[in-house]
C-alpha cells in the first residue's frame, strides 16, 4: 500500500529533490523512514538511524541494500524539515484512503470527529512575559489570557492548557481527526493550537476539506451524520452543521440552565442518534494507538505546521495498520 501510495506521488517528489549542493535522501526513502518511526515507537531520529544500521527489515522497507551507509542524523533532521514544508502526509494520507475507497470500506453518509491533546516539546517552565503583549486580549470582551501575556521560549506557539477540569496544564497542541464509521478510517485529520473553541472550529474546517462548505451544499445534496462528545454541543457549531447539511449527533448535557442542548427533536430522536454515539469509541482507538503504541504522547518536533504535519502522517500509519487488516491478502 506504501508502494502504491508513493508512486502516485512521484510528480510531486520531483520538485523536492535538491538541485545543487551535496545530494540530498530520496523523499520517498525518507517518507518510508518517519512511517517506521511512527509504527514502531522509535523516539528520535538518532534511534532510528541506529536501527536502520542493522534492522534488515528496516533497510528492504526503507529501500536500502544491506550494504549501504546509512544517513547521518543531521542530514536526516535537514531534509526531514524540507519534506515538512511540503504536502507530502497529507498527498500520502489521500493515497491511501483511495485504496480503502476501492475496497468499499469508506462510509460515505457516517462520520465522527473529535480531539485530544499532543503534549509540545516544550516545558512549563518556558514560559515567560512576552515583551510585547497585545493591548486587547483574545478572550471574552477583551480579557487578556495566559496566551496574551506569555510564550514558551522553546516553543513559542504552543499554549498552556488542559482539557479537563482535573487534569495539570501542560505546554500544548490539539489534534483532531474525522473518520468514517464502517471501520473507523480517519478521513481528514489537522492540527491547531490549544484553545477551547478549537474542537468545533476545527471540525468544520475538515467537513470543508470532504466537500461540505456551505457554498458546496444544494438542494441534491445527501445529508450526512457527524457524531461527537459533549463539548461540541455549543449553538454556532451546531448551525455551522446543519448549513452543511449535516444531522447533528452530538451528545447532550444533562438539564442545565448553564450548559443548554441545541439539537432538534427530531434530531435528538433520529434512529442512528443511538448507534452514532456507541461509533464514538472508534475514535479513541486511534489516539490511544498514536499515544500508546507510538509516537504522539510527546511530539518532537515544534511550531504548529510541524506538528500538524506529523499529526497527518500519524493519521497515515493508523489507517494502514487497519487496512492490513481489512483487505484480504493477495
């Protein structure tokens, strides 16, 4: 599938091959070395580099003869950086979901999207004043926020936050996905800074990328259904759905004055309410994967485009690692 994917891509690597200078690794081999680090749990580049000296595996997957010299991790570092400026996960994630699409393994009518936290490589002691602080702030009616007022020297677009009430306020990004709910394939996937809006913002802005922009939408358009947690139940978002003929299956509050419901009866009781909800756990599986099993606990990369490109290529791996398993052997 890997094969597959990069040689529909091979235009496009063309033009990010280096034309002067010292020669640079192959894109596609170094596309194949960030898709073991992610499917088996290798921390850093230099560990990878170790492996890739004596895992045979590695090398016939990567597409180095056992012979070969393997890179330096500097080397690698740089030209992982100039692949990152580029489209690539996101091309190779859209590869691979085709494959799915042609085995009938995509749902085209049931979705779910929801969000977790990608812990930055930064510290909260990093943090200090900025030194010029804006003179309105970003929150309610202007109120200055801990964003407003300081920054992480390390990471100077990571945020301070925590998505429960319990939980310690860690130096931060938010990671969302979309995925289908046949067999639980991410469809898109971004990555944003922390705040507490990012959630919905970022679930329409996916919904855009699948073709559900409200300029997209008429009369002949299919409505689909979009499951989520509790913290998408907020009125804009719920609006911002049905512009884009989406049914709403978003998980209510109990009743409460502070805390109100927004969908519809009609949509509280549509029949696949029910089954939209019990989909949402297909979700989990993938951040627990991506947490647990590999490398997202800790990213180790910095800057919101970085992260969000690594985040893609994440979303990639998981789908491969399901498609394994649902496309019979040959």
């Amino acid at each position: 599938m890997v094969d597959r994917g990069l040689n529909e891509m091979w235009t496009h690597f063309e033009a990010l091959y280096a034309r002067r200078g010292r020669p640079s690794i192959a894109p596609e081999r170094l596309l194949r070395a960030l898709l073991l680090q992610a499917l088996y749990s290798i921390r850093s580049e230099t560990q990878l580099m170790e492996q890739l000296d004596y895992n045979l595996l590695y090398r016939w997957f990567v597409g180095l003869n056992p012979d070969d010299e393997v890179w330096d991790v500097t080397v690698f570092t740089k030209n992982r950086e100039r692949l990152m400026a580029g489209e690539v996960s996101q091309r190779l994630l859209e590869a691979v979901l085709r494959q799915a699409a042609e085995h009938d393994l995509l749902s085209e009518e049931h979705f779910t999207v929801d969000g977790t936290l990608i812990q930055a490589w930064a510290s909260r002691k990093s943090f200090v004043p900025k030194q010029k602080p804006p003179e309105k702030g970003s929150g309610s009616g202007g109120k200055k926020l801990l964003r407003d007022t300081h920054e992480s020297k390390s990471d100077p677009e990571a945020r301070l936050f925590k998505k429960s009430a319990a939980g310690q306020s860690l130096p931060s990004y938010l990671g969302h996905v979309l995925i289908e709910n046949r067999n639980g394939l991410v469809m898109a996937a971004c990555t944003t800074q922390s705040a507490t809006s990012a959630e919905r913002e970022a679930a329409l802005a996916m919904l855009d990328q699948r073709g559900r922009s409200p300029g997209q939408v008429n009369e002949q358009t299919r409505p689909i259904t979009v499951g989520a947690d509790k913290l998408y139940q907020e009125k804009e978002f719920i609006a911002g759905l049905r512009q884009r003929k989406v049914v709403p299956h978003v998980a209510e509050y109990e009743p409460n004055p502070h805390w109100p419901n927004w969908l519809t009866d009609q949509e509280r009781h549509d029949p696949g309410y029910a089954i939209s909800q019990r989909k949402r756990k297909l979700v989990e599986k993938v951040f627990g994967w991506a947490k647990l099993d590999s490398i997202l606990r800790q990213v180790k990369v910095r800057g919101v485009k970085k992260v969000n490109w690594l985040f893609r290529l994440l979303a990639t791996a998981a789908n491969l690692l399901r498609l394994v398993k649902l496309i019979p052997a040959v």
